[in-house]
C-alpha cells in the first residue's frame, strides 16, 4: 500500500480553468489525440507547414535518376525533412530505426510504367504501418481515370482502417496526360480527396487559380513537386504555393536531382516557415552548395 498522501495541502489552481488548445491544422480540430499528434508530427506546429521528401518513385518506376542508391543519395537529407514520404520497402531497407522525422509511407501500387499507372490497389496492411510507427500513409487517386472508382475506394478503405489506428491518409492527386492540370481540375479532385475523409491532400501547383484550389480544400492542401526545374524556379514555385495558401511541400526530383540536394531543401525549407523570397532562399541555395563542394 502506498503511504497516506497527507504531506502538505493540495493545490488544484481553482482560480485557473483548464485550457482547451485548438489544433493548428485546417479542419482536424475533431480528430483524436493519436491522429493529431501523428499530423503534428509531419506539420510544425510553429508554422503549422511541411517540408516532405518524396522518394518513393521506384514503386512504378524502379531504380528513379538520383535514387539508385538512397543509402547514400536520401540518408543525409533526412534530417533537413520534417517528412519523408517513402515505400516500406526503402524503410525497412534503408532508413534507420533511430530516424525521429515523420514518416508518410505509400500505401497503393501494382502497375508499373509498363501498364496503366491507374490501375493501382491498396499495397499496405495498415496494421503493418501501425507497426512501422508511420505518420500518414499516401494513397494515388486518379480522378477522371480508367480506374477512378477503384482508386477512390483505395482511399476511402485506407480511411476507415487509419481511423481504427489514428493514422491519417494524404489523398494524392494524380495527374495523366488525358487530365488537364488546370485550377478547375485540381479543385474537383482535391476536394472529391477531403470529402470522402482525406486528413490531407498532394496536389500540383498553377499559375492560374491555385488560391482557389487550396482555398475550397477543408483540409491541408500540400504541394507536389513534379519534374526537375532550375533551382530558382523551383523555389518559386514552392513560394507561390505558399502564399496561395499551401500548408507545405511534397518535393522529390527537385531536390535529390538538385546539383546540391542539401542545400536545396534547406532552400526550400526557408521558403517553406519562413516565407523567405525565392531570390533570398536561392542565395541561401548558392552559399550551402559552395560551402559543401569538396576543396
Ligand atoms: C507522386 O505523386 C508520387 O508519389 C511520386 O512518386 C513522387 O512523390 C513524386 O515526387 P516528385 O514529382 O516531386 O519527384
């Protein structure tokens, strides 16, 4: 038996009442405590935005241009990403279990480039990824595709089972070369994503109409990458996504095809929570890299 808990007076701050935080991410404040602190892992909660590292493009593509080997190529970006999105595969092979970052694991495949890319199933136990400790887990959703059902029951499925774990979906928005990436398409299928329980959405940035995209999703719009850009291209891009109301990025050929890979994602990362200007981020870019060329 413990001893009687009669040393001094206890004090219960009667005078104080207990604060109730409100989330810092668009429309999660109903979530559970476990889907919350697994999002708060992926989203700072200081600028409530994400600087995630896509590498999992050998699941259709195989050995990617910069990611034939990731023991080298990704391993030393890891600590400048608030996330990598990744297969279980490059996890279990590569990462190491003392990674503390937040992991978003991709949950759907089957075609290679070889076959219709739309045609994909869910390709992850979300039991699995429980075990994993993953963050999120990503899902393809091919929106006015051959397989467009499918892909969407891909997604709603993942939903219900990571509400049985706490673990979030980001809703991936796909696009093919009969879609047209426009404003009004990105909004369809962004939107359909977040309807149907998406906690978080990847989209690609516009010129045209993107504040309307991120505006008319209820939950976190991140932007997706796309093929490799200049530098400073690149970096405007991610800061027009920004200030047209992206919650962050999701770059992958950008950076590990970078001439400097680590100093292009601590570029972005200035961009990203710090609203820094392209011309300044790429400046930042330009001294990192030289700082790291071998003398
Ligand atoms: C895109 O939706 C897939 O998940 C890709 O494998 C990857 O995330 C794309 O990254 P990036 O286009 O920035 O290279």
């Amino acid at each position: 038996m413990p001893e009687d808990d009669t040393q001094g007076e206890k004090n219960f701050f009667t005078d104080t009442p207990a604060t109730t935080d409100a989330f810092f991410l668009k429309g999660a404040g109903s979530y559970d405590w476990g889907m919350k602190n697994r999002l708060a892992r992926i989203f700072r909660p200081e600028s409530g935005r994400t600087v995630m590292l896509a590498f999992d493009h050998g699941y259709f593509q195989g050995p990617t241009t910069g990611l034939e080997r990731m023991d080298l190529t990704i391993v030393p970006l890891a600590p400048y990403a608030d996330a990598l999105m990744l297969t279980r595969g490059a996890l279990r092979s590569t990462i190491p279990a003392t990674h503390t970052g937040g992991i978003v694991m991709r949950a759907s495949g089957g075609p290679s480039i070889l076959k219709d890319l739309s045609n994909e199933r869910i390709a992850l136990d979300m039991e699995d990824a429980a075990r994993m400790n993953v963050h999120a887990v990503a899902v393809q959703v091919f929106v006015g595709g051959e397989h467009e059902t499918q892909s969407v029951e891909n997604m709603t499925k993942l939903i219900d089972l990571g509400y049985r774990f706490g673990i979030p979906v980001l809703g991936v928005t796909a696009v093919g070369k009969e879609l047209t990436r426009d404003a009004r398409y990105l909004g369809l299928a962004t939107r359909i994503c977040a309807e149907l329980g998406a906690q978080f959405v990847k989209t690609y940035y516009v010129d045209e109409g993107f504040d309307r995209v991120t505006a008319g999703c209820p939950v976190p719009v991140v932007m997706a990458g796309g093929k490799k850009l200049a530098e400073l291209d690149a970096l405007t891009m991610a800061y027009r996504a920004i200030q047209e109301g992206a919650a962050g990025v999701d770059m992958g050929r950008n950076i590990f095809q970078s001439e400097s890979p680590e100093a292009m994602i601590q570029a972005v990362a200035r961009v990203v929570h710090e609203d820094a200007r392209p011309e300044e981020a790429y400046e930042l870019f330009q001294e990192l890299a030289r700082e790291q060329v071998p003398a």
